[in-house]
C-alpha cells in the first residue's frame, strides 16, 4: 500500500510542477513526431529517378556494315529519351565536363566516336569490344551512385542484346551460303570417303607385308648378336693367351741365350779336358819317373831315422841315468836348477826318440805301401785316366758340335717366337677391330629390328587411323548432308534474331513484400523512437531517494514512473503508427505487445545509466545509441558488417528490437519476435538487477551518513 503511495505521489508532482509536466509531454511527444515524420512517407526511394540528372554525350560518328549504315550510338540516345530512367540530359562533352564540375550531374555517360565501328566487327578474327564511359560524381550521393551503377547495367544489357542481335543477324545472313558450304562439303567428303577406302586396303597391305618380314628380322637381329658373342669370346680367349706366348717369346729368347753360354762353356770344356789329357801323362811320367822312386827312398830313409832314433834315445837315457847316479854318488855336490833341467830335457828328448822310432817304423811301411801303391794302384789308375780323357775329349768334341747345332736352333726358335708374338698381336688387333664391327652390325641390327617393330606398330597404328578416317569421313559425308538439310531448314525471320540477343526474360516474383519504402524502416524508426523518447523524459523526472524509504521501495517507486511514461510513450506511439499512418502489419497482436514490453526494456536500461551516472550516465546511454546505429541492421544486414562489428552487434539490445519488430511487420514471424522480445526481457532483468543494487548500495551510504 505504501508502494502504490508513494507512487502517486511522485505521479502527484507532475501535476503541480507544470514546468516538469509540459517537459515530460513534450518528451512523449518526441517519438510520436519522429515516428509520425519518417513513417508518413508513402513514396520510395526510385519513385523519382527521373528528376536525377545525368549528362548523356554522344560522339560516336556511325559505321557501315555491309551495305546498311550502323549508328548504335544514335540509336542508345533515341532510347533513352524514350524512357524515364533518370534526369537524362543530352549534352556536348565541354558541356557535360563543367557540369559535373559544378556538381550538376551525378553521372556523365561518353559513348566514343568509334563505337558503332567497334559493333560492325563482331564477326571479325579480332572483334573489338564496345567502350562506354561512364564519370560517376559519388560525393554527392552515395544512394544515388548505387542508383546510377544499375542504370548503367541496364544500359550495358541493352547494349549487349543489340550485338547479339547485329551478329545473329549477320550469321542468319550467312546461313544459305552455309547450306550451300554444307552442299559442296558433303560431295567432297563422299570423295574423301572413297579416298580413305583406298588408303585403308594400302594401309592393310602394306602392314600385313611389314608384319610377315618380321621373323626374319629378328633372326637377323638374334644372329648378329651370336656373331657379337663368338667375337667378343675369341677376343677374350687370344687376350688372355697374349701373355702367354709373350713369355714363350721371352723364353726362346732366353733359350737361345743358354744354347749360346752351352756352347762356350763346352769349349771351355773341351779345351779343359785336352789340357786334362796333357796333364794326364804328365802324371803318369812323374808317378812312374819320379813319385815311385822318391816314395822307395822315402821308406829307406824312414829306416835309418828309425835306427838313428833309437840309438840316440838309448844314449840319452844313458845320459840321463849317468846324471841321476852322479847326484847319488856326490850327494855333497851342489846342483844347480839347471842340472835339473838337462835331466828333464834327457829324459823329454829320450821319451821323443821312442816315439819317433816307433813312428818311423810306420812310417817306413807307409812310404813302402805308398810306393807299392803308386807302382801297382795309381799308375795304372792313372793310364785308365788318361785313356778316359782321351775319349772324354773325343766326345766333348761331339758335344761342342752339338752345341753349336743347338745354338743354332735356339736362334731359329726365338726367330719364330718372336714373329708368332708379333702375328699374335696382329691377331688380337684384328679381332678387337672384328669384335667392334660385330657389335655395330649388332646395334645395327637390333635397331633395325626396334624400328622394325615400331614401323609394325606404326603401320598397324595408321592402319587403324585409315580405317578410322574412313569411318569418319563416311559419317562426316553423311553428316554433312544432315546439315545441309537442317541448315537449310532455319528460321532466320525477326523473332529468331529477338530470341537469340536476348534469349531469357526475367519474371520477378516476391514474398513478404513492403507495400511501401517505409515499411522497411519502420523497425529502426521505432526502435530509435521508444529509446530516445525513454532517454529524453529520464532528463525532468526526479531519480532522488524519497523520504523514509528502503533501497527497495525507492528502485520500484521510480522504476513504475517510468515504466509507466514508457508503456504511454509505447501506447501513442502505437496509436499514430497503427490508426493515422496506418502502417502495414503482419501480426498486430504480436506488435503491440513488442512494441510496449520494449519500451519498458528501454526504461530499465535508461534508468540503470541514469542511476549509476546521473547525467554521464545519461550522456553514456546517448553514446550507446550512437554505437548501435549502424551495426544493429539498420542500414546494411548484420551479415554483412566486418567481424568484428558483426559479434559486437550480438549483445546490443537495439539488434534483436530490429529483427524482433521486422518479423512482426513484414515476415509473419511469430515465433522469432518472441524469441527476440525474450532476449530483451533478459537484458531487462539485468539492468533492473543492476538498478536494485546501485540503490542498495546508495541507500546504505545515505543511512550510514545519517547515523554518523
């Protein structure tokens, strides 16, 4: 009860603050006017195109084709005069110029002097495509020049369907020719026909000789090859024994060398055994002469010193048992050391004669043994010597004429060697040169097999073109006389020519269609028109604590002041929309109560901003209008804003108002207008959230003051 109290109280104040009641009247108002203004206009954006001025020059001097002129140029200008598609005015270059200088024209259309040329060479090797200049003065209107890019495309179309015109005409023109070309062609082709026939059975022929030649080719190809691996074994073979006969070469001249040191060394030997021979008898005279003799005397000389040596060794043992008696018979006599010296020497030089004497008695039987020796044993051994050397020189002779021959053959076998070797390796060359000239006769031929084999597959390849040909050329005979037939049988008459320059009509249908211009603002009007009219009332509606109030009482006191202006605001505003300007509107219902509970989602955000911030807040919620001009669909579909303004437009609340009130009015969309009216009903409780907490907080720092 209190509530409701304090409520009319505040209504109360309007009343007797008359100042205060004309501003929220006045506020009220705003969006009425606004709305009323923008959404009175029942007339579109191109209802008036003709008033736009655009300057049309035309320079083109014509051309002829054929025997008819061509003046396209001409031509543009009588259309366009004909129609009203904008403001055009027909000036001269200089003209146009310093119009547009002045900003007289929003476009300058220049159609060049060669441009009627450029159409009469479309059926040219090189045709050359038609030139239109076209100035666009875009800083006076942005609208206007997005206005005059589709004139121009309009233009460009007609253009375009009038050269398709002009060469379907000429090919219409050259179609009897063509039919007659068709004529002459099929009897030529039925020739080509015949041709190819006959090209095919010298084709078949000629590939079924290279065909059957084949086997002997390959038999020639393997057979090189076999003579190429018998050259290159016997190549082999004689280099590998090239060393050998080198060494048997190298041998036999050794051979010889030996034959040739045999042969002086049994000369040597020849002549050592005749001096053999000589010293032979010498031998045997001094053995017989001299040797025996002296061996005789020898063993008689023996004897005497046998004798000789005996008597002296008994005299010396006399001597020594005379010294030894002596030395017993005057023990009183002094003996020197040399007394006892010549004692010792007897008795050395007695044991001496002993020996000798028993030596000499052999040596007295050896020197007889020798002369019996001498005289019996080497004597005769000694004539058996000489009689041996006598027939060993004999023979020796034989040898050294042996030798002599062996020399000689040696000589004659190195002689041989040597021209063996040399024939040898003129054998060897001979068969590395045999050897190279099989392997070309082998590459040769197995080339020739290859290309053999490539001109088998080659004739059998154009064998089959041939035949092809022929196949073609019969159909393309018959084909030709089809198309002579058919071409012959074109309609070429006017609408021909109309249907092939502009073969495709455009039938343009729409759904959810405006009835006019202002019905597709109509969303954004609205929505700017409930927010600033919230905005501007926020200004002369007192936001103070009243007295003896909680945080509470004083959030919903005010919020219902202005909810309430907002839900009037939304009422009018409805009013004059719906029953005088009569705005068209799929879904009335729905309408209505968007329009209302989006008004009141306005004023709890309004009164969050004016809360926080007094009037910065105020200023802030301006500022928040500005930012949602151009990135809530207003003026260009969110779908096609940057990425970045795209995703901020998600949490601006002015997006979904938009698209909630566009599925309402024009799209018979219930159930998105709803979806929409949801979101901003959840941006309400926000800010209604964020209100109720700014007041508590307030509300505490006032009690506290006071209690301080």
């Amino acid at each position: 009860m209190k509530l409701y109290q304090l409520f009319v109280s505040e209504i109360g104040k309007l009343k007797t603050n008359k100042a205060i009641l004309v501003s929220v009247i006045a506020a009220l108002l705003v969006p009425i006017v606004y709305a009323g203004i923008l959404l009175s206009a029942t007339w579109g954006p191109y209802d008036y195109l003709s008033n736009l001025p655009v300057a049309v020059v035309n320079n083109d001097i014509g051309a002829v084709s054929g025997d008819a002129p061509v003046n396209v140029g001409a031509d543009l200008v009588d259309e366009l005069k004909a129609g009203e598609d904008l403001g055009w005015d027909f000036v001269t270059s200089t003209e146009a110029m310093k119009g547009l200088q002045k900003n007289d024209y929003y476009m300058v259309i220049v159609i060049p002097e060669d441009f009627s040329q450029r159409v009469t060479s479309v059926m040219d090797p090189d045709p050359a495509k038609l030139e239109l200049e076209y100035i666009q003065n875009e800083g006076l209107n942005f609208l206007a020049s997005q206005v005059t890019n589709s004139a121009i495309e309009k233009i460009r179309e007609k253009l375009a369907n009038k050269i398709t015109a002009e060469y379907t005409s000429q090919v219409f023109a050259s179609l009897d020719d063509v039919a007659d070309g068709f004529e002459k062609a099929a009897d030529g082709s039925r020739q080509l026909a015949d041709g190819t026939t006959q090209l095919h059975n010298g084709t078949t022929q000629l590939n079924t000789s290279v065909t059957a030649k084949m086997g002997d080719i390959t038999k020639l190809a393997d057979g090189t090859q076999e003579l190429k691996t018998g050259t290159a074994l016997l190549l082999h073979t004689l280099k590998e024994k090239s060393a050998d006969i080198t060494k048997l070469s190298d041998g036999s001249k050794e051979l010889h060398a030996g034959t040739v040191t045999l042969k002086d060394g049994t000369n040597q030997i020849f002549d050592g055994l005749v001096q053999a021979k000589k010293g032979s008898e010498d031998l045997q005279t001094g053995i017989d002469g001299r040797l025996v003799p002296g061996s005789k005397k020898v063993a008689d000389g023996t004897i005497a010193v046998r004798d000789g040596a005996r008597q002296l060794a008994a005299g010396a043992k006399e001597l020594i048992d005379g010294l030894e008696q002596y030395r017993t018979v005057n023990p009183t006599v002094r003996v020197g050391p040399y007394y006892q010296q010549i004692i010792d020497g007897a008795k050395k030089i007695s044991t001496g004669l002993d020996k000798l004497s028993a030596s000499s008695v052999g040596l007295a039987d050896g020197a007889d043994q020798i002369a019996v020796g001498l005289r019996d044993s080497i004597s005769p051994g000694i004539g058996r010597l000489h009689t041996g050397l006598s027939k060993l020189v004999d023979g020796q002779q034989q040898v050294v004429a042996g030798a002599t021959q062996l020399e000689v053959g040696a000589k004659q076998l190195a002689d041989g060697n040597s021209q063996v070797r040399s024939g040898w390796t003129e054998l060897t060359n001979g068969v590395a040169i045999l050897d190279n000239g099989a392997a070309q006769i082998s590459d040769g031929n197995m080339a020739v097999k290859k290309g053999w084999q490539t001109l088998a597959t080659g004739t059998t390849e154009l064998n089959n073109g041939a035949k092809q040909i022929n196949e073609g050329s019969e159909e393309l005979a018959t084909g030709l006389r089809e198309g002579e037939e058919k071409t012959s049988n074109i309609s070429t008459g006017d609408r021909n020519i109309d249907m092939f320059s502009s073969p495709v009509e455009l039938t343009n249908g729409k759904v959810n269609e405006y009835e006019y211009y202002r019905d597709s603002t109509a969303p954004y009007i609205i929505t700017l028109a409930l927010f600033v009219g919230i905005l501007i009332m926020s200004l002369f509606i007192d936001l103070k604590k009243p007295a003896n109030v909680s945080g509470r009482t004083w959030f919903l006191v005010k919020f219902a002041k202005l909810a309430s202006l907002a839900f009037a605001q939304a009422v009018l505003l409805l009013v004059v929309v719906l029953l005088i300007l009569q705005l068209s509107v799929s879904n009335l219902f729905g309408f209505i109560i968007f329009t209302i509970l989006t008004s009141i989602v306005f004023s709890a955000i309004v009164l969050f901003l004016a809360a926080v911030g007094g009037n910065i807040g105020r200023f802030m919620a301006l500022v928040f209008v500005v930012l949602q001009l151009s990135t809530t669909g207003a003026n260009l579909p969110i779908e096609m804003l940057p990425d970045g303004l795209r995703a901020l437009s998600s949490y601006l609340p002015f997006t979904y108002s938009i698209e909630g009130l566009k599925s309402l009015i024009t799209l018979n969309d219930i159930g998105n207008g709803m979806f929409k009216l949801a979101i901003l009903l959840g941006y309400a409780v926000i800010a209604v959230t964020l209100t109720l907490t700014v007041y508590f907080i307030k509300y505490r720092k006032e009690r506290q003051y006071w209690e301080v």
